[in-house]
C-alpha cells in the first residue's frame, strides 16, 4: 500500500529537481493544463491584481503576467524562487510560510492562483489551514483558481506521465501517497504527490468557506500537435473556480 503521510517529502524542494522542473514549459499533457485557463479566468475574474501560490519556478506566475495581470508569486521552496527570480527578473516573488499570507494583504486580491499545488500538500488540517488564508487574501468577489490532478491521472497513460510502475496508485485514499512519472524532463526519479477524491476536494472546499462556482476538466482534441495517450477520453487536470461563501 501507499506510504504513510510523515514519510511524504515536497518532491520540488530540493535543487536538482527544481533545476528540471524549471526548464518545462506547457508541453504534452502539461498543455492542457493551461490551454483553457485563459478563457476561464476571463470568464470568472474581474480586476488584474493576483496572487501565484505555489509558484514554484514561475512558469504559472509569468503566464499570468502575459495575461495583463500585476501577479506576485509565493511558495515555500526557496530553491525554487531563486530559479523563478532568475528567469524572471522584472518579478516579484516572495518565501511564505504555509497558511501565514496576512502579510500579503487580507481582502487585496481579485485572483488568487493555485497550480499544482495542492498536489503536494498532505492532511485534511493543513489543506484547510491554507485555502482559508488564500480565502481572507480575496476581495469580496475575487476568485481562487485551484488546478490539481484528478484521481485518473494516477491510474492511466499520458503523454507526459507513467504510472504503470505504481499499482498501488489504484487503492489510494484521500491523504494517501501516489506516484508517477514524469516524462518531459531530464529527472525520471518518481514524484510523489498526495491523492484526493473529487468529492473529498468539495468538503475540503466548503471546510474552508469557499464554495465551488464552476468546475472544469479539460480534454485532448484530435487536431492539438500532441501524441494524446489517454487525454481524449479522460481529463488528467480538473480546474475549480472559488469564491468566498457568504458566512452571515
């Protein structure tokens, strides 16, 4: 079975896999991701000001700058900043500890931003902790984007991921540590992430007074440049929009 959650260690917080993960773009499976993200947060966020959390080496935080935004980036892994500030020296990015942001501006931002992140966050407490200081950072109607995998992504074939070599993946519980992987960067060490249900993300959700406006989960089309795996019929990402819940 899967390991126990005081073994699981951030895959990205050590040098030698930053340094991969920074040179990946939007590649493969990683596309679509961001293809539609665009057009939902124009649909959904009104206002430029955002914050990145999770920003890791900034792919997300320079993607959301092209979109015309004032984006500040934060994240826990100081190794990954270092990259982020390197690559993108006109940025702004900042060390965070988890759940403590009041610093950054309760009620400032129109979009709060997570990628990938949550993916790498264990315990029900803990991943209730920080979506309610993501939460206090939104103004009024600012929306939280949190992009993660979905369970299939840990089960299946993709044109950027392996799991075949991990079959206790498909008897992972919510907090459970599942692994893959990743096969457009030059590190083919495992990662391991922490599995959550779809269902078990709306609790967490509601846990932490957000309620769910729009969920999305995005396929491969046959006309993309891609040599699409199991991305036609089944959605690696699922993408949930968030607002504040009226808590009188």
């Amino acid at each position: 079975m899967t390991s126990p959650l005081h073994s699981f260690e951030n895959s990205w917080g050590n040098q030698k896999r930053a340094e991969s993960y920074s040179k990946l773009e939007f590649p493969n499976t990683y596309y679509l991701a961001y293809r539609d993200l665009p057009l939902i947060i124009s649909s959904h966020v009104q206002g430029n000001l955002a914050l990145d959390f999770g920003c890791g080496t900034g792919r997300s935080t320079r993607f959301l700058k092209k979109l015309g935004f004032e984006v500040i980036g934060i994240d826990i892994a100081s190794d990954m900043l270092a990259i982020a500030r390197n690559l993108d020296q006109t940025g702004e990015y900042k060390l965070v500890s988890n759940g403590n942001y009041d610093h950054l501006g309760n009620g400032r931002y129109d979009l709060v931003q997570s990628i990938f992140t949550f993916d790498n966050i264990p315990g029900w407490d803990n991943r209730t902790n920080i979506l309610e200081g993501l939460r206090d950072l939104l103004k009024p109607a600012g929306k939280l984007i949190c992009l993660d995998s979905t369970p299939e992504l840990y089960t299946n074939e993709w044109a950027s991921f392996s799991t075949k070599d991990f079959p206790d993946n498909w008897h992972a519980k919510s907090g459970d540590i599942v692994r893959d992987i990743m096969l457009d960067v030059e590190d083919k060490r495992p990662v391991e992430d922490i599995f959550w249900t779809i269902d078990d993300y709306y609790k967490l959700f509601d846990k932490a007074g957000l309620s769910v406006e729009s969920m999305y989960k995005p396929l491969g089309k046959i006309n993309e440049p891609y040599e699409w795996v199991s991305e036609l019929t089944k959605a690696p990402w699922m993408i949930f929009v968030l607002a504040k819940k009226n808590m009188a």
